[in-house]
C-alpha cells in the first residue's frame, strides 16, 4: 500500500472531480472534519470507511488503496497470469519477456504483492534460461527489497529456487549456507511441506559436493519430516530426493525402491500428465540403477510420449521423454532408433537452458559414433565443447566433460578426448 497521504490525495481528486463537498461526503456517516483529516494525511481511514468512501464517490476501492483502476488491476492480473501460465508450459524466453514488461515503468509500485510475485516470476524464468548469476541477483534483491512484505511461505520459496540456483551455478558453500539458515541449528523449524521441498534442495546441494554421508543421513531425517506433514506431496519429494541421491552412492536397488513408492503415490493423488512426466524422470533413474531393465523403460517412455503427443504440454516434456527413449534405445542396440528420437531431441533443444542442451548434444554424439558417423559425431561433441565452457565447475559438468572425452577416445579424437579429460578433473579440483 502507498502511504496514507496519497490515499487522502486521491480521495480529495475524486471528491473534487464529482463535485462534493467535504461536508456532502461526509454525511450523515462520517464528519466533515474527519474527511479534512484523512485528505490531509493526519488520519489513518480504516478499511471500513475506505469501502464506504470508494461507494459514494462511485470510484473502486482498489483505486483508493493503490491508485489503481478497476481495469487496470485485472489487467495487471492477467498479464501475470499468462507469464505464469508461460513459465509452467516451458517457454521459458517468452515468460522472461512478459514479467519484464510487467516491472518496467514502475507500474506495479503502489502494488507490492503483485510487484513480489512479478519479481519472484522474473527470477524463475531468468533462471529456466540458463542466466543463474542475474536469477541470483533478481533473488536476492528480492529478499533484500521485500523482505518485511513477505509471507513466510514465499520466504521459504525464494531459499528454495536460491539454493538450486547456488548449486547450478557451482557455489555449493552459499547453496548449503542460504538452506541451512532456514533448516539449521539444533532445534529444527515445524516441518511444512514448503521446508521439505527446501530440504530436497539442501539434499541436492550435499550430493553434488560430494558430501554423501552427509546427504544420507539428512535423506533420512527428512523422510521422517515428510511423513510427519502427512501430504502426498512431502512423501513424493522426500522419496524422490532419496531415491537420486542413493543413485549417487550406487545403492541401486534402493534407488529403485524408493522411486517406486514415490511414483506410486504420485499416481495416486496426481492428474495423468503430471504422473506421465514423473514416469520419464522415474526411467532415467531406472536406466542408470537397473540397466538390464531398458526394454521395460523403453515400452514406458513409448506409451508416456504418446500420451504427451495428444496432451498440450510443454516443448521440454516432450524433449525430456525424447532424450531418454533415445538413452533407452541406444542402451538396447537399437541405434536407428536411437537417432530417430535424438534428432526429435535437437529440433526441440534451441531454447533450452545450456545444460539440458548439453547433454542432447552429447548424446547424439554418443549415437553418431555408434553408427560410425564420424564427422558428425565430432561437430556434436564440439558444440558440447562450446556449452560447457563456460559452464560452472559441478560434479554434473564433471561426468558431461568425461562422458564426451570417452566418446572422443572411441572415435579415435585422442587430443581433443585428452583436452576434456582434463577439463572433466579441473571440475572437481585435480
């Protein structure tokens, strides 16, 4: 809200502008007197007698409070809408643009709330595109400009997406710190099924330190936060988080039994296109625990990409299902097929953040050198080459550069293999 003199302001425009007097506003409700106070700024009006002064002078009480119309408002509401709506279908670029032009020209001032949630969008959406320094920024100038205004639920929202941009971005130390700050100290907050989501992400950022009996032992503890929250929502990331990092330590087959209670219950309490994209993530990590399985993962992904194909869903979904039946096919021989599904990959792949466009890259270089395709096995592991060099130093850039100098090797490309080699053990300090 403005301050209570702009409040009066527009009070006394309005009154003006109908041609009241102070005295016909105020009648028989209110004094004279006291109108003369609220439009000098010396008195507070309550929301009582806004809503009683907006109806006589014909005018909305969001006007009174903000300065903002009627129209104006829903407009607002609706250009945030579809930013939204924009951000959860994947178009990524076109989401950015919109909360941009939200916050230009200062019209969201006189509306914190709407001004939040537009800044809290932009951060997203900066971040979805790969710039994690600027979503870093917009973030934390997010906490440090609104912090008062906040509910405590968006406090926790923005530690969250903090937390993921630190570790992305290769800064484990502030991923661990900005979770922990919230998490931490001997008597931990009352779990919330926001805290447990923040939990996945201090997880996360444990493993990709490499600080796994660390990330265990708090797998566990929040495991147990979940189930005291009781909600579908806090089992399903508490078990999924588990169930990622007992892929890192190789404790495969609980790796797949927690993936199978998650998925479960996801199917339980979700809408079909969200299990559906919960199946193609639930492959991956059963392709990476169970490699004897790929026939079963690939029939999955095959009937998860038909049921994309007639849904309207985001251009990442369908990349992200692609990209796996394409790991799926290559892993059971099927090369053809492989590069069938990988091309599908690359035609989606150009708006994508850097490190899922990586990795298609990759593994279409992976496929070309199975099919002896060399020439284009070596331009695709170049344009790996160019998206990971300025990539921050994680455990993930690690295993791409490694993963890209093996390929290298097979296709006989020793310096250019020996050049990722070393950049896959610059990675992780050696």
């Amino acid at each position: 809200m403005t301050g209570q003199d702009s409040v009066g302001q527009r009070i006394k425009t309005v009154r003006r502008q109908r041609g009241f007097s102070q005295a016909q506003l105020a009648h028989p409700e209110l004094s004279d007197s006291y109108v003369s106070l609220i439009e000098s700024g010396k008195r507070t009006p309550t929301p009582a007698v806004l809503e009683l002064l907006a109806e006589k002078l014909g005018c909305s009480l969001t006007y009174l409070v903000n300065g903002v119309t009627a129209e104006q408002m829903e407009e607002i509401e609706l250009a945030l809408s579809y930013a939204k709506l924009a951000l959860s279908n994947g178009e990524i670029a076109e989401a950015r643009l919109r909360y941009a032009d939200l916050l230009k020209g200062g019209g969201l001032a006189s509306l914190p709330q709407q001004k939040q949630d537009a800044e809290y969008g932009l951060a997203l959406a900066t971040e979805a595109c790969g710039d994690l320094g600027e979503a870093i920024d917009l973030l934390n100038g997010l906490r440090r400009n609104a912090s008062s205004e906040m509910a405590p639920e968006r406090h926790v929202e923005v530690a969250i997406a903090l937390t993921r941009c630190y570790r992305e971005h290769g800064d484990l130390t502030q991923a661990v710190r900005t979770a922990e700050d919230i998490l931490g100290g001997a008597v931990r907050p009352v779990w919330t099924e926001g805290l447990v989501e923040l939990g996945t992400a201090l997880l996360a950022a444990y493993a990709e330190r490499g600080d796994l009996l660390r990330a265990h032992q708090f797998g566990i503890e929040l495991l147990a936060a979940a189930e005291l929250v009781g909600t579908p929502r806090a089992m399903v990331l508490a078990l999924w988080a588990e169930a990622i990092v007992a892929v890192e330590t190789r404790r495969f087959d609980e790796a797949v039994a927690l993936a199978d209670r998650a998925l479960a219950l996801y199917a339980e309490n979700a809408e079909a296109s969200s299990v559906a994209n919960l199946r193609v993530d639930y492959a991956q990590i059963r392709l990476i625990a169970q490699p004897s399985d790929a026939a079963m993962c690939r029939d999955m992904l095959v009937r998860v990409e038909a049921m994309l194909q007639e849904g309207s869903v985001s251009a990442m979904d369908k990349m992200m299902c692609a990209h796996h039946l394409a790991r799926a096919e290559l892993m059971l021989g099927n090369i053809e097929q492989a590069d069938r599904h990988i091309r599908s990959v690359l035609n989606l792949s150009d708006d994508m953040p850097k490190d899922l466009r990586a990795e298609a890259h990759l593994l279409a270089g992976e496929v070309m050198a199975e099919l002896g395709r060399h020439e284009e096995a070596v331009r695709e592991l170049s344009a790996v080459s160019r998206l990971l060099e300025d990539a921050p130093p994680t455990r993930q850039t690690a295993h791409l550069w490694l993963t890209a100098a093996q390929v290298l090797e097979r296709i006989d490309e020793p310096t250019r293999g020996a050049d990722a080699y070393r950049r896959a053990l610059a990675c992780v300090d050696l």
